[in-house]
C-alpha cells in the first residue's frame, strides 16, 4: 500500500489559480512540485491563447494532463464537444474531461439522459480529430449511491466510446449520498482522475477551505481508493478559497496535506 502512495500523480486545477494568468498559474504549479496541470476550459479562449498555454507548460516541462468543457448550452451540443476536442489538441493533451448534463433520479429517465449524450459523444469521438483524445466523463451523485448496479449500468453504456471516469466525492457526500468499496472496485480500471478538495459544513451548507482544514473526513475516501489499484491522477485545488498566504504557498499546502493523508493511510496499513 505504501509503494502505491508513493506512485500516485497530482494534477493541479486552474480553478485554484483563476486569479492569476495561465502561464504563471502552470510555473506556480512546477514549482510547488505538481507532475500535471488541468485546465478548464473558457468560452473566451482563443487558439492563440491556447498556444501561450502550451508553450507555458513546455517551457517549465509540466504537461496538460487534462481539459475540462464546461457546457454551454444546458444539455451541450455536437459543436461544442467538436470544440473542446479541437482545444485538446492544440494544447496536445491527451484528456479531455466532460461534464454531462443534470441526471434524472428515476433509473430509466436516467438511461434515456446517458443515451442520449452518449450518441453526441459517439459521434464525436468516431471523427478524425478525437483520434489520440482519451474522454473522462465526471460522475454525477446518483452513479455510485450505495449500490454497485447503477456503476455496471453507466460502464456498459460508455463502453460504446470507451471512456473513462472522473470522481468527485465531495460531490458524493454533500449530496446526501455515499458509495462503497464495492461500487468503487466496479469501476476502478475506469477510474482516470479522483478529486481531492477541502470543504466544512455550515448551517446554511458548506464552503470551500483548505485541504488541511476539510471536515470531510478524505483518508476515508483515499483508503477506498487505494484498495482498487487506481492509476490515474489525483486532481488538487478545484475550489481553493482566497487566501492572506501567496498562492505558490497555498498550493504547496494542498499538496502537502493530500501527500500527507496518503502518507497516514500507507502507514496504517503497512
């Protein structure tokens, strides 16, 4: 279990630096000692920004592991993914992660919803330009709620593009659900990116604080992960809040406190 600890990569968000410009936030993200960085996609971003962004990264040899779409329109569009597939590539990034659409809860409203995205996907990826894209599908809460089959049913739908999958559990639990090893180890060979974020309850929710601060108990979720051979990246600093400490600081300290819980977790089980 230790060894494992030691392989696991850490990707930084650019959500955690949105204040500052991409190609400092990707320096900021070498230095603190990250091996990649995830980009989120804006509807402003031109081809030539993008260009600055992968001669950013280059230049301090840090790779664009992944780009998130963030849709646009309410259910997405044909021309959209076409987009976000065309940005994959000019960055030369070998991930691109979507966010589907909101999911019915009914089980056979929700089939109907994967189906029907599945057939833009599919389309998509069966075009020339998504040749050398691997796509990461985010989970939505319902996926992984307690039982196994809905995790079955989601892998012989996205079979048919061969995707893989990309975790939140903070989503999970704020949402009112959990999920278990079981449900977990249905997927693990999907698994290319699991989310790690600090969040606390309050009386009105929650908010976003540190990863060293998090209420949410995150060795729980490390320790399920680690029992399914997961080799993807762990994705840091989706929701880092502001901050008194410069942001190379706060970064450090994410990634600092997540080496730290997998630290704890390789020795108790060593």
């Amino acid at each position: 279990m230790l060894q494992m600890t030691q392989m696991l990569r850490f990707a930084l968000s650019s959500q955690a630096c949105s204040q500052v410009p991409c190609k400092e936030a990707i320096a900021l993200a070498a230095e603190a000692g990250f091996q990649g960085y995830h980009l989120i996609l804006g509807p402003e971003m031109t081809e030539t920004d993008l260009e600055e962004v992968k001669r950013a990264s280059q230049e301090v040899g840090l790779e664009i592991t992944s780009v998130e779409w963030i849709r646009q329109a309410s259910s997405g569009t044909r021309e959209e993914l076409e987009a976000a597939i065309d940005s994959a590539t000019v960055l030369g990034s070998p991930r691109l992660v979507i966010e589907t659409s909101p999911r019915p809860a009914n089980p056979a409203e929700m089939t109907m919803s994967f189906q029907r995205e599945a057939q833009i996907i599919s389309g998509v990826l069966d075009s020339d330009r998504a040749q050398d894209i691997e796509v990461c599908i985010k989970i939505q809460p319902q996926t992984l709620a307690h039982d196994h089959y809905s995790s079955i049913g989601l892998l012989q739908l996205i079979d048919r593009f061969s995707a893989r999958l990309m975790m939140d559990p903070v989503e999970l639990c704020l949402a009112g659900t959990d999920y278990s090893v079981t449900a977990l180890r249905a997927i693990h060979d999907r698994l290319g990116m699991f989310v790690l974020r600090g969040v606390r309850h309050t009386g009105g929710g929650f908010e976003d604080v540190p990863l060293s601060c998090t209420t949410l108990y995150m060795q729980e979720h490390l320790g399920r992960l680690l029992e399914t051979d997961f080799q993807g990246f762990l994705l840091l600093g989706t929701h880092l809040p502001a901050s008194e400490q410069s942001l190379l600081d706060a970064i450090r300290d994410e990634l600092k406190a997540a080496t730290e819980f997998l630290r704890e977790i390789g020795m108790s089980n060593s």
